[in-house]
C-alpha cells in the first residue's frame, strides 16, 4: 500500500456524523430562544474538536513545521523538537478558537485529536458551531467499564516454568512481550500487586526503563521512547512506578464536571474498583503470580504478555455502592485524555475495556481518537459489550481496532442434583471442591417476606426473603437486576443454607464468592428445575462442589452476555466482533488500598476478553516491532477457529465469535496477511460519505481489505477485491462456502515465491436460494499444506438491485427503469409524490463580502412521508459559500431540537435529504457564510408522501421478475405545471427506494 496524503480523521467533514453537529444560527427565533440547542445538552461540559490533523496524523504544511505522521511500519515520535512545535502550534490554535468563543480550556487533545474540554452555555456551543475550524461540538458523555489459566487454555504455557506453548517459542516468558508497553484506559492499577512487580527505577540510562526527572523512560523494541511523567496523587506516590509499571496517570476533569462525588475512589492512578488492575495484569501482568481468593489458594496466574511493561490510565471512577456499574462514571472527555496522553506517552497497545452501548456511526470521538491512534502504530483492542445475546447489541464499529467477542474457559464447576434424577452443572468456588450439601430447597418467590414485592423476591433482593420460610433451606433465585453476591447475602441474611442461581435467559455462568454454598446454572435447567421445586412436598437439592455429570463442558462458548453483531452503524459493510477470546470467570488482579494486602478475583465480560487480545497484540510486537494494526488484527481473525454450542457442535455465527476464538499458537505464522491502514481507512470513510481526505479515493464499503468480508445490502451479484501478502512462498488455493449464495473466487490459487510478496483477488458472490432480508454466512480459506486462512463472511440480499435516483422532464412523460430483483414473483412497486419542491426563502445579497448570517424556515413533516428533502441554489455558484442545517425540533414554538443534518461544504448549493423522516417539525437554517455581491440564492423543500401531483404510474405494476435477471418498467406522469418535483419509488416491503426527480421548464 503507498501512502497518499491523509488529513486523518481531523478533516472529517459531518454530513450528518454526529447527533447535534451543526452550523450555529443567530437569527429570528421564538421568545426566550437564541438559537436551536439540542434538546439533550444544555449548559455543561462539551468536547470540541477542531479541523486540522492531530499530531498522529498531520501531513505538513504549516511553514517551519515538517509532517509528524509516521512512516508506514513507523510509530510516532511525540517527543521529538518538530513534534512538540507541531503540539505548540495546535495549543495556539486551539487557543485562538476559544479565546473567540469566550470558553476556557478545561483540558486540551493534541495528539490522536485536535480540540479541547470546556463548560459551556448554549451560546458559546452555537458560536463555536459556527466556526468553521471547529470539526464538532460535542457534549460530555459517560460510557461504562465493561478454573484452568486463560494463558494455558490459549496455548501460551503451561506450570511452574510456562513451558510448552507459545512463551517457549518467544524465548520464555523473560521475553514475551520485551520491548513494548500496554496502556490500559480503565479504572487505574493497584501498584502493590505482585502482577505489577518490578524493580526500583533508577537515574542511569540503561535497557530497563530509567527516569529522567519525573520523567520514566523507557527504550521499546521499536527503537522509540516510551516516556511518561510520574505524579503524585491521592494514596499514590513518585515511588509506585517501577521497571514494570511504567506508566500511571489519572483523569477525572470531565467526572468532577459532572458532579462525580470521587469520596469512594480516588483522584490519582490508584485503581478503586478492581477493574483496570484486572485487566491491566490479564493483558501483561507478571508470570507466575501466586493468588488466594477469600482465602482459598487458586494457584498461579500470569499475563498473556508477562515480560511487556504496563501503562495505565485511568479515566473511570466507581461510585457509593460498588455492586451497581451505573454507579460509576467514565467520563467521554476524560477516555479521550487518557488515549491522547497513552500515544504522546508511546505506548504500542491500547487496551479499552469500556462500552456506551450498542454502536451508532463508527466515527463516535474516541473511534477518531483510535483512527489517529492506529495511523500512528497503536494497536488497540476494545470490547464488544455485555448486553448479549440479542443481535445489533455490539459495540465499537470501526474497522481500525479489534472488537473483542467474549467466550468461556474451563473453570470451577459445581453440580445441582434433585432426586427426581435432575442433574445440571453449574460453576461454583464456594461449595467446597468434592463436598456434597443436601438440603430442603425452595423457590425465593414462594417464600416472600409480608410486605415484599413478588417480582423482587424472585430475584432474592436483601430483604425480601421470609425467615421462617427460609432457615435451614436451599434457596432457587433468579438472576437479574441486582448484583449476583447481593442474592446470596439475601439468602444468608433468612438464614438459608445454600443458593441455586438460575439464568432467566441464556447467560453466563460466574464463579463468585457467594455468602452461602452455590451453584450457578444455565437457563435451560429452570423449567424443570422449578417444577420439581414448586410442585414436591418436602422438595431436596444436592450441591455437590465438581462435575459429577461425566460430561466435560464444552468450551469455547461465546458467553451468552457477549454483544452480537451485525453493525447496522453507517451500513453493515464490516462484519463485528473481530475475534472472541477467553472472557468468562477470569482470575486476575483486583484493588487495594494503599498499603493493604493485593487481591485477586473472578470477573467476567468482554472487559476480560479485550485485554486477553491486547495482550496477543503486545506479544506479536515483542518479536515484529514494526507491525502495523492491521497485520495483528488480520493474524488473529486468519488462524481463528470456531466456537461450540453447549452440545459441542461448531458454532459459526459470524454476529457472535467474529472470526473465531484466538489461537496463538498459530497467529504468528497466518500465511497471508490482509493489511490495511490509514489511507485504507479514510477511502472507507468516504466512501460512507462520512468524510473528505486531501488526496484519497472513495471505495465500496465492502472493498475495505479486511481479513473478513461483509455485504450490509446484497441485491444481486457483487464482486469484492481484496490483496493478501505472504507470511511464507508456497501456492494457496481458494475454497468457500456461503449456503445459499455462489461465490467465486478469481484467481482461485496463488503462488508466493517468498515471504512479503502481496497479490490481489476478488470474489463474485450470486444468490442461489438464499432469503432475501436474512443475513447468509459463510467462510473462505486458502490453503497450502497445513497452513489455512480463514475468513468469515456475511452477505444481506435485499429485495432488489435499483438506481438511487433517476431524472426527468417535462410536464408529462416517461423513465425507464431497469432493476435487478433479488427474489421471483410480483413485486409491488409502492410510488409516492410527485411533490412540488416549494420555495422557503428567496435571499438576496447586494452588498458587503461576507457572513451575511442566518435564514430560517420551518416545515411539519406529516406521518408516511417517504422523503423530504431541502436545499440551497445560488446564483454565484464560485464567490459564494452557504451552508444548510436541518434540525428536527420539539415544535414551532420550540426551537430545541433531538437531532441535526449539515450540509456544509465549500460550495454555494447544499442539500440534505431524509429518508423515512420521523414526522414532527423541521426547522430549516440557512446560513450565508460568504459571498461577493451581487448574487441571489434559494431555500427549497419537497416532502414526499403518498399521493402527489402528476399522476405518477409505473407499469406493469405490480412488476413480473425472476431473480438476479434485470427487468425494466415505465414511470410515467403527466398534466404538471412548471417547476421540480419529486417521488419515490418502494420496491416491495423492503427499504430499497429509487427518488424521481423532474423538472418542469
């Protein structure tokens, strides 16, 4: 791949990117409103982020500033003189800007984005909207921290030594990882755990990190430094660093913006949760780290990368009550600080175990955070969520990280027996291991305390549970709502003996600490289990603390919590997650206080997974400093293999396991390598129509060379391209399968003289008899010899292939159009319009050069509308420059607004068009930013909905087709008067349109 001249994520231009990105207004406005402000943001904290590169990805141009964007095969230097001048230049700016604006910086982003933090009141966000070096506005938001050794399952090592697997290979575990730096962003580290153990820094120069000041620094494998500044903070000293951990800084000015209370955590580096410390020494803790739990010896752990140094920095804070996660705070300007600190810093890997939820667009502020991030070398894991199983729940969409899936391990298991011959295995660490426990058993919402709720009964919240009823028993209670430790205190609290937890839906099973004897059981035992239950006098249970079925567990399962895809976010033309990795019942390091004794816990999430990943991530670095992201990411997704069932069948749901479950043990030998990077990335975004790069072509969604391939809209044949490059010489050929779709693959073999050499392909995918509205998956693999590449695939087909648009004239006449339809039958061709397109604002302009300020027109989209569209036409089309914004408001009186579409380039014409509209109020702004005089300009709007002018009809309607073969039918119209029109034809139920546009001289 050459490089081409990327302005990086900072040049994005919003069409319509982000949820309240838009032109600020100052004209005429209802009383007691200046401007339309998003009806979700008032006054408060707001992340701004301007125009102009970051520093990971800045090309040149500014005088006496060179280009700081590294090298392919590079990582960035943000230490270096030009690169801090390039720093200095972007505070100036940044600046300027708010000096403008009247706001001053509560914190500021030079590195992987180009802004600042600030409280700011509806004006100052409408001013700085309006300023066109001002990328987006956007305000502040909180996102969550989401048996056998998970470094044996993978292949890593195995005993005392960590022989036997992949460590050996790398040159022990002395040598997995050396060289490179993990930065986690959680919620801090716990500096005392032995997972985090290093030797006192010293003041020498020297192959072991050294510091400088306060400055600790470290050489990498890469060549470059990893420098970071100890502080000093709450609980944590200058003397918590070591030759381990390498990095530690907090930040929390977006949390105490808004109203965290931090008396429960603390306001430095020191973990106060558990989480960060977790994952932290999951991705490179320590080798051979000994761990007790509440007192029982669990044996040793190790981190996947245990010679790799540790960064952290944490952004997340807990709350009051540590069971409850809504409790806790992350802070989305404090995330971006702590990514923009770990690459100034130079960390190698990110690890992100935090979640906001199902993903909307793939450019949320910390994906083009992680874009600049992964152009300048940064390898990042995130994770996929914990709100699974369900599908479209994923998180974090964007093609330049890796989506962590989370999947099980052998753990601790415990069996629950009835007499009725039920048996059902469970995980369990507190019915002692062998011991059995039999016992009178009860459901919980059979033994309600007067008084209490039913439905929290059931899921045994403390206090709800009879004593009388409960003393001595084994008591059923569902899973839900509260903290699973909570219901067994529940239990404890009556007087219950022992706890049977139950899913209600498939999920999980979690090996915690419990106050009573526990199982925990799957949801496909709780039929039978209550009917024994409730309708058997003097019901028992046993516990028993192993599996006593004679049936292994199968593993690797995707947990049933673990986020599915597909990414409807800006299409689905990127299959996610990426990978699925170890993520149930992990043992790992949790918090202390400082000094108070370190402990360990099981936790569970693909928080866990993610840095399972990061940590593969650090240790491909270790021995290929120079890989790029996308190599790593292509490795692992290639050598995966599939996940089971709970029978033990092959799982290959593409929305739950991604690719498959990570096999080191083969990942550094994939045989080809699907490598992208930044101007890959940025030709993706445009190609979205989500961004403009200096100097980069748009291509297909689909065309992105991922190790994976997804069509998110497939109306008939397709070719996709992609381009390999070789591990190893050898020839590989071709083999696919996609049930229901024919794929080919041309060339179906390619030969390699030797490693580096890269060819392309392409695959040509036809349905055969696939549905049309229901995803297809399949795989495709080459192979030579016993080395194959695997890649998943996942194809939509719709209803029908057909024009976006098409053009007319006249006041009567006719189009035709030809389509290619994805089923056989009638297919019914739904029109809607012609609607005339009115005239909002005539604007003219005699005098004066520029900023001419704000036009607004309001418009009621009515329910059915199929279309609306607004525009604006000047008569200068080259010494003018105008600028649309379209936002739906409450009402007419009213001018807050839940959602905004910008039109804003550098030309005269805008417009924005709107499929489906959610009926209620649009406000349409009109914005003349400059102009030479004189000139004259229009605002047009045309709702389009059943009915309309000019007899639209197509014929033959409903049309005859047959599948994949192309068909033609005639739109006609007739008895128009002058001007445009537009309509809309629906092909069927489905949601594929063609708009008709005519005009009328």
């Amino acid at each position: 791949m050459g490089r081409s001249s990327v302005r990086a994520a900072a040049v994005v231009t919003l069409a319509a990117l982000f949820t309240g990105t838009a032109t600020a207004s100052f004209g005429a406005a209802p009383e007691g409103v200046n401007t339309p402000i998003p009806i979700d943001s008032p006054a408060g904290r707001y992340i701004v982020l301007l125009k102009d590169a970051p520093l990971a990805t800045y090309e040149g141009g500014e005088a006496g500033i060179q280009r700081t964007k590294p090298d392919k095969g590079k990582q960035l230097d943000a230490h270096s003189a030009n690169s801090q001048k390039y720093i200095a230049h972007l505070k100036n700016e940044q600046k300027a800007v708010a000096d403008a604006a009247g706001v001053e910086p509560a914190a500021t982003y030079q590195v992987t984005l180009n802004g600042f933090t600030a409280d700011l009141d509806s004006s100052a966000v409408a001013k700085l909207r309006s300023d066109k070096n001002v990328l987006g506005v956007f305000a502040d938001e909180v996102r969550h921290p989401v048996a056998v050794p998970s470094t044996e399952f993978l292949g890593l090592g195995a005993g005392d030594a960590g022989s036997g697997g992949v460590w050996d290979a790398v040159g022990g575990v002395d040598e997995a990882g050396q060289g490179v730096v993990v930065g986690v962003v959680d919620t801090g580290i716990a500096p005392e755990n032995p997972s985090f153990a290093g030797a006192k820094l010293k003041n020498k120069r020297g192959a072991e990190p050294w510091v400088e000041g306060d400055t600790v620094v470290y050489e990498k494998a890469d060549g470059t430094q990893f420098r970071s500044t100890r502080v000093a903070g709450q609980n944590w000293s200058k003397q918590a660093y070591s030759t381990k951990l390498v990095g530690g800084q907090a930040f929390y000015s977006g949390a105490a913006a808004a109203g965290f209370d931090f008396k429960y955590d603390f306001k430095s580096p020191r973990d106060g949760d558990g989480h960060g410390s977790h994952t932290a020494s999951t991705a490179a803790g320590n080798f051979g780290v000994d761990t007790t739990v509440e007192g029982i010896d669990f044996g040793k752990i190790s981190g996947v990368a245990p010679a790799a140094k540790v960064a952290s920095y944490k952004a997340c804070y807990v709350g009051p009550d540590v069971l409850a996660t809504n409790d806790d705070i992350c802070a989305l300007s404090d995330l971006l600080s702590a990514i923009d600190q770990a690459v100034a810093d130079g960390v190698d890997v990110i690890n992100y175990s935090i979640g906001g939820g199902a993903a909307k667009t793939v450019l949320q502020p910390e994906d083009v955070s992680f874009f600049n991030a992964a152009a300048a070398g940064v390898f990042v894991a995130v994770s996929a969520g914990n709100d699974g199983p369900g599908a479209v729940t994923a998180d974090h969409a964007s093609p330049w990280y890796t989506t962590v899936a989370a999947s099980t391990i052998p753990t601790y298991e415990g069996t629950v027996q009835l007499p009725n011959g039920f048996e059902a295995v469970g995980a369990s660490v507190t019915v002692p291991f062998g011991e059995t426990m039999t016992g009178p058993v009860v459901y919980s919402g059979d033994v309600a305390a007067a008084g209490a709720a039913q439905a929290e009964a059931e899921l045994c919240y403390l206090g709800t549970l009879d004593p009388a009823k409960v003393a001595g028993k084994i008591v059923v209670c569902d899973r839900g709502v509260i903290a699973r430790v909570e219901k067994s205190q529940s239990v404890a609290e009556a007087g219950g003996a022992g706890m049977i937890l139950v899913n209600v839906t498939p999920g999980s099973l979690d090996n915690d600490f419990h106050s009573v004897p526990t199982v925990h059981i799957d949801a496909q035992h709780r039929t039978a289990l209550l009917d024994y239950v409730r309708n058997t006098a003097d019901a028992t249970a046993t516990l028993v603390g192993d599996n006593v079925s004679g049936v292994e567990t199968p593993t690797p399962q995707v947990a049933g919590f673990s986020s599915r895809g597909p990414m409807l976010a800006d299409g689905a033309d990127v299959l996610k997650p990426d990978v699925s990795a170890p993520g149930v019942a992990i043992l790992a390091a949790t918090h202390n206080a400082s000094g108070a004794a370190p402990t360990f816990g099981f936790k569970s999430g693909t928080s866990m997974s993610s840095p399972q990943v990061a940590g593969l991530g650090a240790l491909y670095l270790g021995e290929r400093p120079l890989a790029a992201p996308g190599e790593i990411k292509s490795a692992l997704m290639t050598t995966a293999y599939n996940t089971v069932g709970a029978d033990g069948s092959d799982s290959t749901d593409p929305f739950a396991q991604g690719a498959g479950h990570v096999d080191p043990t083969k990942y550094f030998e994939p045989g080809l390598v699907y490598q992208n990077g930044a101007a890959d990335w940025a030709a993706y975004l445009e190609g979205l129509g989500l961004a403009a790069f200096d100097g980069i072509d748009p291509i297909d969604a689909s065309d992105l060379n991922l190790a994976s391939i997804a069509i998110g809209t497939f109306p008939g044949p397709q070719t996709v391209t992609r381009s390999v490059t070789s591990t190893q010489a050898g020839t590989f050929t071709a083999a696919i399968d996609v049930p229901g779709i024919d794929a080919v693959v041309e060339p179906s073999t390619l030969t390699f003289g030797a490693a580096g050499e890269t060819k392309e392909f392409t695959v040509t995918f036809s349905k055969t008899d696939a549905a049309v509205e229901e995803w297809a998956t399949g795989f495709l693999t080459w192979t030579s010899g016993a080395t194959a590449v695997r890649s998943p695939i996942a194809i939509f087909p719709v209803t029908a292939a057909a024009p976006a648009d098409v053009e007319g004239n006249g006041a009567e006449g006719s189009i035709e159009i030809e389509i290619t339809p994805g089923l056989s039958g009638e297919l019914p061709l739904n029109l809607a319009g012609l609607a005339p397109e009115q005239v909002l604002i005539n604007g003219t302009e005699t005098t004066g050069a520029a900023d001419d300020g704000y036009t607004y027109e309001l418009v009621e989209v009515t329910e059915g509308t199929e279309l609306a569209r607004f525009a604006l036409d000047s008569s200068d089309d080259t010494g003018s420059d105008l600028d649309l914004s379209v936002y739906r408001v409450v009402g007419p009186e009213d001018w807050r607004y839940y959602q905004v579409w910008q039109s804003a380039s550098a030309s005269a014409d805008e417009s924005v068009q709107l499929t489906a509209p959610t009926p209620g109020y649009y406000l349409i702004e009109a914005h003349v930013y400059s102009y030479t005089a004189p000139f004259t300009w229009t605002a047009t709007s045309a709702v389009v909905t059943p009915g309309g002018l000019g007899s639209l009809t197509a014929t033959p309607n409903p049309l005859p087709v047959t599948e994949s073969v192309p068909t033609q039918y005639t739109l006609s119209w007739s008895g128009l008067e002058a001007g445009s029109y537009l309509g809309v034809v629906r092909y069927g139920d489905s949601q594929v349109r063609t708009v008709v546009s005519v005009d009328v001289p």
